[in-house]
C-alpha cells in the first residue's frame, strides 16, 4: 500500500493533466468559433456569406404576381384555328363517315404506321376509295379528296383510333394493380400553372381531390435529365455528376433503357406514351430514339405525319387545320382510356410539349381545353393515380432573367390525385403532409415503384414499407412521409437548382463578381474547345446580376483548416458575339489553387435558334455560336 503522501501528489497531478486539456479544448472551441475573425479567410467568408444549407428546407414562397415580374405576364388571345377547308370525314368506332358527303369530289384514304426498326420512318398502305361508313381496323389514316377535273387535293385529313389489343389483355396480373396517369406540359412552373391553367387547378383540386406539392424541384436543367429521373431513375446529363446510363444516344436506341412502363406491363398494364413537337421528343432530340414501339400504343407515328404536312404548314400557330393540335393529341388519350377502363390496369405519359414550350403565356390557350378533357374522364380516372405536372418552368422566356423567374424554372408544378379509396385514408393524409416538403422527380420514380409493391386489397398500415434503395440510389416514396429535416443533398437536388439557400444580391462592380463571372466564361470556352474551330471563343460582355450564398453545410467549416472559408456566387451574364445569357454558380475558396471553380451546369437563359446547328449535342448546343 502506498504512503498517503504519495497518494496525493498523484492525486494532485491526476487533477493538473485534466485542468490541462480542458483549457486546451476551451481555447480550440474559442478559436474555432472567434479565432476566425483575425483570419482574412473568415473575414471575406463574413463579408459575403448568408448562411449554410441546414439540415432541413426553408422553402421559398413566391407571389406568382410579384411585380418585379408583372411586366411579362399578360394574358393571351384564345387559340382560333383559321378555316382552311371543309370538314369532310370523321372515324368512329372503326368506321369512316362523311360529315358531308362531296359527292364532286374523289375521296380515298389510306392508313400508315410505324415503320420497322426506325424512329422516323412510316410505310404506308395503298389509297383505297372511301366510302360512307367505310370500316377500317387501322389505328392511323390519312384521308384526302380530289377535283375530279382537274384532279387537285382540295381536303386532307389525319384520323386515330385506339381498340383493346387482344395480346394486351391477356397479360396476367399478380395483384390489384391500379392505373397511373402521368400528365405533363412541359415548362409550367407552379407559379405560372396558377397564373395559365386556373381551370384546370381548380377541376384538379375540386374533382381530383388533387394535391399540390409546394417544394417540389427539379433535378436537371432541361426536360431529359427530368424525365430520365422520373422514368429510369437514373441519372444522366447533369454537370458535376457521372452519368448512370450513356450520356451519347446518338449511334443506339432506348430500348434496353430500364424505362417505368416496362415494370407496369410486366405487372399486367396497358402502356400508352404521346408527345407532339416530334423533332423534339424526350428520345429523339440528337438521340436515336427507339427501334421497337417503346409501348403498346405509341403516337409518334401519327405526330410525324402531320408535322410533316403542307396542311400543318398553312396552319394557324398550334393547329391542324381547323383542329387544336393539343385537343388531337387529348383525343388520342381519351381512347386510351375509354378502350382499356375496366379491363386492365393502364399506365399513361402524356407529354405536352409545344404548347408552353417557347413562350411564358401561350401555355393559357389550352386551359379551357384541357379542364374539360380532366372534367370528362373523371369517372374513368377516379380510381387511378393521377399525376399533373411540368417538367421544370421556363428557361428561355425573359422572365427566366430576373431572380423570381429563376426561382419558378427550378419549381414545376406537381400535383398528385390518388384513387377515390385512398384520398381519406392514411395514405391520403401522409401526401398532404408531404405536400409541404422538398421533393423532387427522384421521389417520383421510387412513388411509381411504390405503387406497384403496395397489396391495394389489403390494409395499407400493416403492410412493411420496402427498402427504396433496390429503385434507386436516391428518393423516396411520396404515398410514405417525407422526413422533416430534408435538404437539397439528402433529395438528390444538384446544388446550383436548390432553392433552399438563403441569398443576398453583390453589387456587380464587385472584384469577385467579376473574377466569378470570367470564370464561367472560361468554362464554357474549355467545354467547347473539343469543337476545334466551330464555335467561336466567347467573352464576357455584360455581367447583370449577381448573388452570393453559402454552400451546403457539408462542406463548410473544416475544423482544422480555411476549407470553411468559401462562398458562392450566382452570377447572369451576357458573353459575346453570340449574346448569350449565362447564368452560373461559383464557388470560390480563398485557400484553394484555383480560387474561383464554377459549380455544377452553366445555364443558357435565353434562345439560342439557329446559333448552335453545328454541334450535335444538347450541352454543346446551348453554349457555341458557329463560325461558319
């Protein structure tokens, strides 16, 4: 046994080595948190940050009337489709009639379809004469009348009908599964769907008992990388991120894409995709598009017919001859609907392209239209999940130039409407919590997942909720809750679309604006270097704007290092000769060897035309202006 007197002088050192580190840690945790303030690295990170992306979303709220945006939003004139020639033929329930029969005229038809293994090609049948109540099976025709003398084409017309086929119905079914609807205009912001489209929000939310989510975000910078989310989840052309499936379709087909609608027919669905504007399909825009028909009814057909027509030509903006373009296309779905209602489960895209495509306001002729179309297949729809939405909002119009216009590009609308059974029950109340929350396309894709794995004849809550990660690497079901601290990284949303940040605009005299902005300038140059001599080299003209923001929490405050002291900035800007406007994040970090580094895509904010036709890639389109 030891002395007392040795007992304590042990003792007593014991309490000096503790006293020891504890001021040591005290003095680390003063530095860490004041220290930093005799840094000049903290001191030009004091300068300009705002605040970290925190574990959870603040989401923004915009007044889809903001008046710094007032100036672009006016409303438009109805779609009128001028009269070019008179109605003659109609087809219904397999028969060809005469609304009017020219009996001084010669009137065939014929029919057409896809052609094998192309895209882009069709094979057509023989011109056979037409005769009132003339019977036909094919699910596209063109119909034409002649002067008998001379024998000039006076009427010409393109018809489509969808009937049940008979291998489509025999699919077995495993379970209860129920019919998805994914309803699509393309470039609608939630903003502007509100502003554009009232009937059709209003027939939504009263019929549909639909939900619209407030956060929901896109993924990728134009409608692809969307889409390629939402149908595959995967993901692919997005800068910053290696591609999940080939960037490159120019030289192979989609078809061994593992797209959505290949599950829902394994389980026993009709499948059903349309998308007009064809030179700009989702899959054929520089890309080789498919070789087999992706689906059991496929539209494109009937799309590059008629875009492909003198009738087209002499068309009103949007029409057909006296008929809407997006009514055809309408049309088209509600025989879909009403062949297969009550046979099979169905699964539908509908993609509306060109209707708000190019302009912020025209996507408001189809209001009418479109509410009617939602209002007149309610009964068969009640029972199905129905999903409405845009892709992104707009990119090119002007008002995508000031900060409210960039907020609505990076939020589309999204709204979901369940079967009539669920509205009221559990999962009804977990998609109005979720409503509130980020989400984004990644939870899209993982939802369509869900709703294939969920036993709809069985009680909802006693069912496992499956493990998401076998869908896909990100996202998670929208019919389960949404967790409450959510940001930009854990939704898988690209840092430069996140809306999360809390921002401040910089005067743009600012030196670091300046050396932010020449640094997208310098990007663009190195990504279109591998063009040799296309594209001419850009420089800066005009910077127009700028913000600055922290970045995501992760990647901030190294406790040992000035890896903390960084900030970004948002910078649009005008490059010549092309006059493109630029819109760009930068990231820059004083202690790194290259200060300034761009974050993530450059963005192209407003057309670009013909500028481009020398490249044949979507990134590369949106940034060269062709020499020759």
């Amino acid at each position: 046994m030891l002395p007392q007197r040795s007992r304590l002088f042990r003792r007593s050192r014991f309490k000096k080595a503790h006293l020891i580190v504890l001021v040591a840690t005290l003095l680390c945790l003063w530095y860490y948190y004041f220290g930093y303030e005799t840094n000049d690295y903290y001191k030009i990170s004091l300068q300009y940050a705002v605040g970290t992306e925190s574990e959870t979303c603040e989401l923004p709220h915009i007044d889809p009337y903001d008046p710094s945006i007032l100036k672009y939003i006016h409303p438009v004139r109805p779609l009128t489709c001028a009269t070019l020639q008179k109605e003659y033929t109609v087809l219904v329930n397999g028969t060809i009639r005469f609304l009017t029969y020219p009996s001084d005229l010669n009137c065939q038809y014929r029919c057409f379809q896809r052609a094998n293994g192309s895209d882009d090609n069709l094979d057509y049948g023989p011109w056979k004469q037409l005769e009132n109540t003339t019977k036909t099976a094919c699910e596209f025709l063109e119909t034409g009348c002649w002067k008998k003398f001379p024998p000039l084409r006076v009427y010409a017309n393109l018809h489509s009908q969808i009937a049940p086929k008979p291998e489509v119905l025999k699919r077995k079914r495993h379970r209860k599964t129920p019919s998805v609807l994914l309803f699509v205009v393309d470039s609608v912001s939630n903003s502007n769907w509100q502003r554009n489209l009232p009937k059709t929000l209003k027939v939504l939310t009263n019929s549909y008992n639909a939900t619209v989510f407030n956060g929901f975000t896109k993924v990728g910078d134009n409608s692809f990388p969307n889409a390629a989310a939402f149908l595959t989840g995967k993901r692919v052309q997005t800068a910053g991120y290696p591609s999940e499936m080939p960037d490159d379709m120019t030289q192979q087909f989609f078809d061994d894409w593992p797209i959505i609608w290949k599950q829902y027919s394994d389980a026993g669905a009709a499948t059903f995709y349309a998308e007009d504007y064809p030179a700009f399909n989702l899959f054929r825009y520089l890309a080789k598009g498919f070789k087999n028909p992706p689906t059991d009814h496929y539209f494109r057909p009937f799309w590059l017919q008629l875009y492909g027509s003198l009738l087209h030509r002499r068309s009103t903006h949007l029409c057909y001859g006296n008929r809407k373009c997006h009514n055809i296309q309408l049309d088209y779905l509600e025989q879909f609907l009403s062949a297969y209602d009550g046979k099979i489960p169905m699964f539908a895209l509908n993609w509306l392209t060109e209707l708000g495509h190019d302009w912020l306001n025209q996507v408001g002729v189809g209001d009418d239209d479109i509410s009617k179309f939602f209002e007149r297949m309610e009964p068969i729809l009640k029972n199905s999940f129905v999903f409405v939405f845009g892709d992104h909002g707009h990119r090119f119009d002007p008002i995508r130039q000031t900060v409210i216009g960039r907020i609505e590009e990076r939020m589309p609308f999204f709204s979901l409407s369940l079967p009539e059974e669920l509205r009221n029950g559990k999962i009804g109340s977990i998609v109005r919590e979720n409503s509130n929350k980020l989400a984004s396309f990644w939870d899209l894709y993982v939802t369509l997942r869900d709703i294939l794995d969920i036993d709809f004849g069985k009680d909802f809550e006693s069912q496992k909720t499956p493990d998401f990660r076998k869908y896909s690497s990100r996202g998670l079901s929208l019919l389960r809750p949404l967790p409450n601290l959510r940001n930009c990284s854990a939704a898988g949303i690209p840092e430069e679309f996140c809306t999360c940040q809390r921002e401040k605009s910089v005067p743009i005299s600012d030196p670091n604006v300046q050396s932010a902005a020449n640094a997208i300038i310098m990007k663009v140059n190195s990504i279109l270097a591998s063009e040799g001599k296309k594209c001419a080299i850009l420089r800066l003209s005009k910077i127009m704007h700028a913000q600055t923001f922290a970045p995501p929490q992760h990647l901030t405050r190294n406790f040992f290092g000035t890896a903390g002291f960084s900030v970004n900035f948002r910078v649009a800007l005008i490059a010549e000769p092309s006059d493109a406007f630029f819109e760009g994040t930068v990231r820059f970090d004083p202690s790194a060897k290259y200060q300034f580094a761009v974050i993530g895509d450059i963005n192209r904010i407003n057309k670009y035309g013909n500028q481009s036709t020398c490249v044949g890639t979507q990134l590369l389109r949106k940034y060269c202006y062709c020499v020759e």
